[in-house]
C-alpha cells in the first residue's frame, strides 16, 4: 500500500518505465496477428469465389458439346496454375483426363490423375487412384494399375478396387485370383445394398471358362 497518492503515482510511472514497451508490443503484435488472419482469411475467400467462377465456367463447357478442348483447356490451365491450392483445381485436372481420354491420350490422362492426387485430400485421393488404375489398364499398363490398386485406402471402396483387380487379373490369365477379387466385389456390394448383378455374370463367366478347360 502507498502512504500518499503521490507514491502511488511514481510506483505506477516506474512500473511503466519498465514494462511500458513490453505491453505496447504485445498489444501491437496482437494488433498485428489479428488484422493478418483476418486479411488472410479474407484472401483465401476470395480466391475460393474467383477459383469457383472459373470452375462454373469449365462446367457449363463440358456440358456443352459444342465446345472444344482448347476451350476447355484454357481455363483448365488457369485453374491449375491460378488457383493451384483449391479442390476446384483438382476437378480442373480430373476434366483435363478426361479429355485427354476422349483424345486417346491415355499417357497425358495419366499425367493430370497424377497432379490431382497429389493436390487432392483424402476423402478425394481413392476416387482419383481408381481412375487412374482404370487408365493404366487401358493403356496395357496391367502391373502399374494393380499397384496402383495395391496403393488405395480400400475402406468404401471395396467394390470399385476389387471388380478392377478382377478384370486385371482375368486379363493376365490368372482367373482363380481373378475369382477372389470378383467374390470380395460381390460380397461387398451386397452388404452395401448395390447391384452386383454385373458382378455375378463375371463370376459365373469365370465358372463357365473353368468347366470347359477341365471338360
């Protein structure tokens, strides 16, 4: 306790001496920190509403059939290199295969599926890989896309991975490994409540080519 109220102002002004810069720059790097996150939040909205323009404009092209692959590639290609840190780049690059698909480019769809699992989060990454073992499959890749295969999270995707391994499998001529892959697709749609009649014709075909090998 101070004895006079003069004390206790020379207290307060050598306490403030001290400790007077110290509060005036925690304050201000507060100040700082706040209006910084704020801007930076503010940026990586505005970025997201300028990336989801352009992607509303790739859209309305690939539904058009009269738009062209440079059309489409144009702002594929400014997705990608504008807006690189976005889920609708990634889209971007899904399109880009999907084009380069239509154009019997497969090495060139491979290329953008590559790009986009990389960019992509994880609840995107095994939708991204199965394309891409669909795609090494169709450019005779057959060992690539099995690792490919090899390399997904299979959990939800039990279904597309092992009817894929399945026809892989059946290519190579390797039909009883072809058979589990299609029994554990067949197995896992039912439980899910998909249609597994298109699985159960390549399950019986399997059965079919095994009797008349052994007849």
């Amino acid at each position: 306790m101070y004895d006079t109220e003069e004390e206790q102002i020379e207290a307060i002004k050598k306490w403030w001496n001290t400790y007077g810069n110290l509060v005036i720059g925690v304050l201000l790097a507060g100040l700082i920190a706040y209006f910084g996150w704020t801007f930076y939040q503010n940026s990586v909205q505005s970025k997201q509403e300028a990336a989801s323009a352009v992607y509303s404009n790739l859209l309305d092209l690939a539904q058009d059939p009269e738009s062209t692959f440079d059309e489409r590639g144009a702002l594929i290609s400014t997705l990608k290199s504008e807006y690189s840190g976005t889920t609708y780049a990634v889209y971007a690059a899904l399109q880009a295969a999907k084009d380069a698909v239509k154009q019997d480019n497969l090495d060139a769809a491979e290329t953008e599926l590559d790009w986009a699992i990389e960019r992509a989060d994880d609840s995107l990454k095994p939708v991204i890989q199965v394309r891409k073992a669909r795609v090494q499959f169709a450019n005779d890749q057959l060992d690539n896309a099995l690792s490919t295969l090899d390399s997904i999270d299979v959990e939800g995707f039990e279904v597309a991975v092992n009817e894929l391994r399945g026809d892989i499998l059946s290519v190579q001529g390797q039909a009883d490994a072809a058979r589990s892959a299609y029994q554990t697709a067949f197995d896992a749609s039912q439980e899910q409540g998909m249609d597994s009649r298109y699985l159960k014709m390549k399950l019986d075909d399997l059965a079919s080519a095994a009797e008349e090998d052994n007849a």
